[in-house]
C-alpha cells in the first residue's frame, strides 16, 4: 500500500526555506499563537538577543520576557492587531534576557489568520546601542564633559523649576554663584591639565558640601552655581558658604603639586532679592564679584546697593549702544619710540568715549561692557576704520607714512570678521598694509585657535602686521609664538614697573628679549614712565618703548604737532672713553651722604648719592657703577635687602653695609649669601674705608681685565652694567 507524501514534503520544504530566510537576517523573529500566547517559531537571531536556546524558547510566551507592567498594553496592541487584520504596529521596549539583563528593542509586530487561530509576526530590532548614543548625547548636552555637573543649560532649567515649586509651596530659594580666585594663575604656571583636574577635585568638595536635593551645577570656567532649597533662609545659605570655604581649606593635591585654593561667593534670594531664574544668576553673579572686591576668600549677599550698580551697569550698556549710533567714540594715539635712532617708529591707536556731560571717559571704564554686550565687533570694526582712514590721511599730509597699531579684541576673533574688516579697510583708504598693526592678548589667542589663526595667516599674508600685547602675563608659550604668524611682542606693563628694582621683573624682561630675538621678533616695552626704566631697557637692546615718559595718548592735534615738529627722545648715550671710576651711596641721611662726600672727593671717584633704595637702584639703571655703599638701616629696605636685590642684577659690583648699628644676624646671612663685600659700623675708620674702597675697585679691574684708571672705561664690551650716565629728560606727570 501506498501513502502520497508528497504534499507533506512540500510543507516541509516550505518550513525549511521559511527558517532559512528567518535565520538570515540579523533581526530577532518571533511568531505567536495568540491563543496559546506561545511562541511558535522564531530564527536564530532571537535566540541569540535572548541567550535561550530555540526549546526554551518555543516552550515559553511574550509574558516571559517582558516585564509584568506591560502585559496589559501589550494584549491591547495584540486585539488592535486582530482587528485590523494586515496591519502592522511598531513599538519601542524592553526585553528579559535569560541572565536577567534587558536589552532595548524595537518591535515591528502584523497578525495573520492561521486557521480558527491568529499568529503575531514579530520582528525585533535590538537598538540598545541606539538608545545609549542618544542618552549619552542628552546627557552631554545638559551636563559638564569635565565634572559631570549640570551645565548652564540644565542648571538654569533646575532653577526655573525648583522656583516654580517654590512659588506653589512658599519656599525660599538661594542661589551662589562661585568662583575660584586665582585660577587662571594655576591654568598658566602649572598647564590645563592641573587646572582641570582641579576643577574636578572642587566639585567634588563642593558636592559634599550640599543635601540631595540641592543642585551643583559648572556654568563655565572655574565658575559654578548652588541651587538651595531653604528652610532658615540666610543662615542656611550663610551656613553652606562657609562649608565651602572650609572644606577648601584642605589643600588640593594635584600631581607632584599640592595648592591652597580659595573661593569667593556670591548670595542672591528668592523672592526676597527677584523671582526669575535669569535675575538671580546674574545677581548673586554681581554679589561674587563684590566678594572679590571685598579681598577674595569670602561671601556677599547680594544687596539693593548691588542692585543699583547692576541697574548702572544697564544704563551703561544703553549709553554705550547710543555712543556708537551717535559718533561719541574718538580715537588717541600714544607714540612708540625707537631704541636706536629716539624717533617716533609707529603709534597705538587707543579708544576714548567723550560722553555728553561726562567728559573723556578712558576705555577701562567701558571695554568690559563693549564685550560683555557683543558691542565690541562693532565699534571694533570702526577703529580699525577709523585709524585706517587717519593713516591714509596722513599718506597725503606733511607727517607722511606712520604705523599705526589697533588694538583687538579676543571677541572680535571668536565672532567677528575681523581679517574682512581690515581687508576692507585698507583698500577702502588706500593704505599699505604693513602701515597697519594689530595688537591681540595672549588670551585672545586662545578664543577658537584655529579659526584665530587662519585669520591671522590670512592677514599676514596681506602684509599686516601682528603683536602681541602684554606678553607675559597670558598664556605665554613657545608653542603659540611657533604657531601663530606674529611680528612683534609687547612686554606688559606689570614687569616693566619695577625692572630696575626687582630681580624677577629684570630676568623676565632680559629672557623675553633674548627670547623675542633669537625668534626674529621685535620688542615694544609699555609703561616705561622713568629714565632708568628706559636705560635699562635700552641697554638690554629693546627695540622700541611706548609710556608716560616720552608721552601720553594723544588726541589729533596735539598728535600731529609733535610729529611735525620731529620730536625726539633724548637716548642713554653709548658707553665712550674716557670713564671714571663710580661709586654710588646710598644712605637715608643726607648728612652721613655729605660726610662721605668731603671724604672721597679728592679720590678720583665719579660719586653718585642716593637717599633711598628705590633711587639707588634708579641710578645703577643709569650709570656705570663698580662699588656701592649702603646704611644698613633704610626706612624702605635695610642695607642687605637692596643688596639682595643688587646682586642678582650687578652682579659684578662690590658692595659694602654701613650701618650705625649691629644686625649680626641679617649681615652675616648676606655675607655667606656672597651678597656683601665688606661691612662696617659707623663712626667708620676714614683711612681703612679709603683703602678698601681702592682695593675694590682694584679688584674689580683684575677680574675684568682692565686698567681702573682715571683714563678708562670701567664697562668692557659685553658688560652687563649699564652704559651711560647721560643726563635724560625729565619724566611727564602722569594723571591719576
């Protein structure tokens, strides 16, 4: 007897080629007796997203696999699919896999009739990875990348709504606004990477500091925001200040170093001080600055006092927005003077405000809020216009061609156009552009690196030139000078103020211009106020200097009468022969100075006196000198502190203390330091000082080589000491 099997074969090969295309795709399938709610067949896929083998799963069901709370939605979505037969429904959620872990899935679910009984085709998507990139971007988006705190986004939308709630439930809400003081100094001495991992040490701290339910949040910087939610309102807030300012009292160990940091904070209330998210900020934002203000390392509420200064500070910004729109900004020029020749070699172009009723306002009082506002791309864009125009002006004049440098901004930079505005400029006027400098900040440079330098290889290949001012004080870095296209630096004021007095200050300038130079660059001094400022700068082969000393910004007319008049800087002659032996003393008592006067005068020496250290170190800047003697007991610095200071800087000199009376301990201590050459007490043996002092300069010949003679240069070549003691003019009054 014979049975046909060939349509069960057919069924089966069906079945076959049916699992084959199932177990093709990377997609998890899984069919479903809705009757039964067991799984009927599913591919290779499923069992692999799972981690059950293909028994274990076709003895078990959807509700094996999912959790319990989606039971009820998922037999609505199955009768929605039984009804609408054909139709097919997507959803998203989770699925159990056999070790307990879920996996995110994405469902794609039809039904089909099968005989009295209907079959779910699901196919699912695993799209864990999917979920966690968009996660992970809606957490970047709303957090720190460094702290992981909540970023200024996220901490305005926390406030916005914890001061709704508080306004339903009669809270008080504080806000502080934090801000380390100094940081910028540990971001420049010990690099980023230090500053960084103390960012996150401080958050850490300041994490500790508040409950659960208050909000840290790093609003940018080094500066951060506390949301508290209060119940003894000022103390509470008072009292979580200085938590913090205790807990900083630990150092911070970062690396090899370990810092002292402190904070300064800033306290505004709701609703006592406003009671909208952005009032706040700003207000406990003026509050930290008032701490600041107030020394650092401490706390301020915020008060209508501030409220008013904030209102001024509106009022400026208005006032600075109508100053534009009415031509109220004009442009002064400060000279820059050559080194070598005393002429004038180019001119800064600096912003003044005449003000309606105010007078000339200096840019000090104004900058900040130019850039605070966005302000600054615009007036920015009309000074280099404006000094664009007046250096074509004068193309044309009888004061002829004349650099002229514009200072820009690190905004300007970010967010302006500024190689098209400079672009324009110049061929707007008809000037060449190596008649136009541009002055940027070390920190300027750092606003968007690359787009700041295309921009300022751009220009320099127009032949605009480039400098940076106040080197020194920013982000000083070989690397940066290697990167960026730059012509000249500007040594900042802060190192030019005391460089005839201060060790430091003198090695700083000395290793920039060493520096500067061997890099082809050249150097522009600010602030030289004082003529031993300029010989020491000169004599360090400074190439230009810019300050009081020569003269004050300039408005127009008085400018182009000094230029006209070919108005020089009288130089520190260079060293010729013949050259006296000099002796400088030092000594706040004119009558001991008179005294040692009558008694050397007949020695040959070219005697120098001094009435205090800070003189004494003016006349070494100035003079040529090999042999100094100092009281020891000085109002201003003792006798061994100047010649500490002395020292470092002359090395070469002899230096002897006089003293009145005896400080062992100190004289000693400068002896061994190699600080003194001799010491005595007054009354001095007149014959012992004369023969010492003649076996010192003695000395000082031998070690040098020369004749000490009355006919001779007391400098050889390539001495350090400085060159002249030319009588240089006398410095301007500068205005307070």
């Amino acid at each position: 007897m014979y049975m046909d099997v060939s349509e069960r074969k057919r069924g089966e090969d069906e079945l076959r080629r049916f699992r084959t295309a199932m177990d093709c795709t990377d997609d998890a399938i899984f069919l479903v007796n809705c009757t039964s709610m067991r799984f009927v067949e599913l591919n290779a896929a499923a069992s692999r997203m799972l981690g059950y083998s293909r028994e274990e799963l076709l003895g078990m069901g959807p509700c094996d696999i999912t959790a319990e709370s989606t039971w009820p939605e998922m037999a609505l979505l199955y009768e929605r699919l039984m009804a609408n037969s054909g139709s097919s429904l997507s959803d998203e959620m989770a699925l159990i896999r056999k070790d307990g872990s879920q996996v995110q899935v994405e469902f794609h679910r039809q039904a089909l009739a099968s005989g009295p009984d209907w079959i779910i085709v699901a196919v699912v998507r695993d799209i864990s990875e999917r979920k966690e990139a968009a996660l992970r971007l809606q957490y970047q988006a709303h957090h720190d990348g460094l702290t992981g705190l909540p970023n200024r986004t996220l901490f305005y939308d926390t406030l916005t709504r914890t001061l709704h709630q508080a306004t339903q439930h009669d809270w008080t809400v504080a806000v502080l606004f934090l801000d380390l003081d100094n940081f910028k100094t540990v971001n420049d001495t010990l690099g980023h990477g230090v500053g960084d991992d103390l960012l996150v040490q401080f958050a850490n701290r300041l994490l500790g500091c508040v409950r659960a339910r208050d909000t840290v949040g790093r609003l940018g910087g080094d500066e951060f925001g506390v949301i508290l939610v209060m119940q003894d309102e000022l103390n509470d807030a008072a009292g979580v200040a200085g938590k913090i300012r205790e807990v900083l009292r630990v150092p911070f160990v970062l690396g090899q170093h370990e810092l002292n940091v402190t904070a300064s904070i800033g306290i505004t209330m709701h609703p006592l001080d406003a009671s909208q998210p952005d009032e706040l900020i700003k207000y406990a934002d003026t509050a930290m600055y008032r701490a600041k203000q107030a020394g650092r390392d401490t706390f301020r509420f915020f008060t209508a006092q501030m409220n008013v200064e904030v209102l001024a500070r509106l009022d400026l910004e208005k006032a600075l927005r109508r100053a534009f729109e009415n031509g109220e900004f004009v442009l002064h020029y400060q000279p820059k003077v050559a080194l070598d020749s005393g002429c004038v070699a180019g001119l800064e172009a600096l912003l003044r405000w005449e003000r309606p009723g105010y007078g000339l306002i200096g840019p000090d009082m104004f900058i900040a809020s130019l850039e605070e506002t966005g302000l600054i791309l615009k007036v920015g864009s009309w000074v280099i216009d404006e000094a664009c125009r007046q250096i074509g002006q004068w193309l044309r004049s009888p004061v002829g061609p004349m650099q002229v440098s514009v200072n820009v901004a690190g905004r300007q930079l970010a967010e302006g156009d500024v190689d098209g505005d400079v672009i324009a400029a110049l061929e707007r006027h008809g000037v060449p552009p190596e008649l136009l400098e541009l002055e940027l900040t070390e920190s300027s440079l750092m606003v968007n690196t690359e787009r700041t330098i295309k921009t300022l290889k751009d220009l320099k290949w127009h032949g605009v030139q480039i400098s940076i001012d106040d080197f020194g004080t920013g982000y000083s870095s070989l690397a940066y000078l290697r990167r960026f296209p730059i012509d000249k630096l500007k040594i900042d004021i802060a190192f030019i103020r005391e460089v005839t007095s201060n060790p430091d200050d003198a090695a700083i300038v000395q290793a920039i211009l060493g520096m500067a130079h061997s890099l082809k660059l050249h150097v522009i001094a600010e602030g030289v106020e004082t003529a031993a400022q300029l010989a020491f700068l000169k004599r360090n082969r400074c190439d230009q200097v810019q300050g009081y000393f020569f003269s004050r910004p300039l408005a127009l007319p008085e400018l182009e009468a000094l230029l006209l008049n070919a108005r020089q800087m009288q130089l520190p002659a260079p060293a010729i022969l013949p050259y006296r032996k000099t002796l400088l003393l030092v000594d706040d008592d004119a009558h001991v100075l008179s005294s040692l006067r009558r008694l050397l005068r007949d020695d040959g020496y070219h005697i120098l006196c001094a009435g205090s250290a800070a003189e004494g170190f003016d006349l070494l800047a100035q003079h040529c000198v090999q042999v100094i003697i100092c009281d020891q007991r000085m109002p201003d610095m003792s006798g061994t502190e100047f010649f500490d200071r002395v020292k470092e800087m002359y090395q070469d000199s002899f230096r002897i203390v006089l003293s009145g009376y005896t400080d062992l301990d100190s004289i000693m201590k400068a002896v061994n330091k190699g600080a003194i050459y001799r010491f005595y007490t007054k009354p001095w043996d007149n014959a012992v000082l004369r023969a010492d002092l003649r076996e010192a300069f003695r000395h000082y010949g031998l070690l040098h080589n020369i004749d000490l003679g009355d006919n001779h240069c007391a400098c050889p070549a390539g001495d350090r000491l400085p060159e002249t003691a030319a009588q240089l003019p006398e410095t301007q009054s500068r205005p307070a």
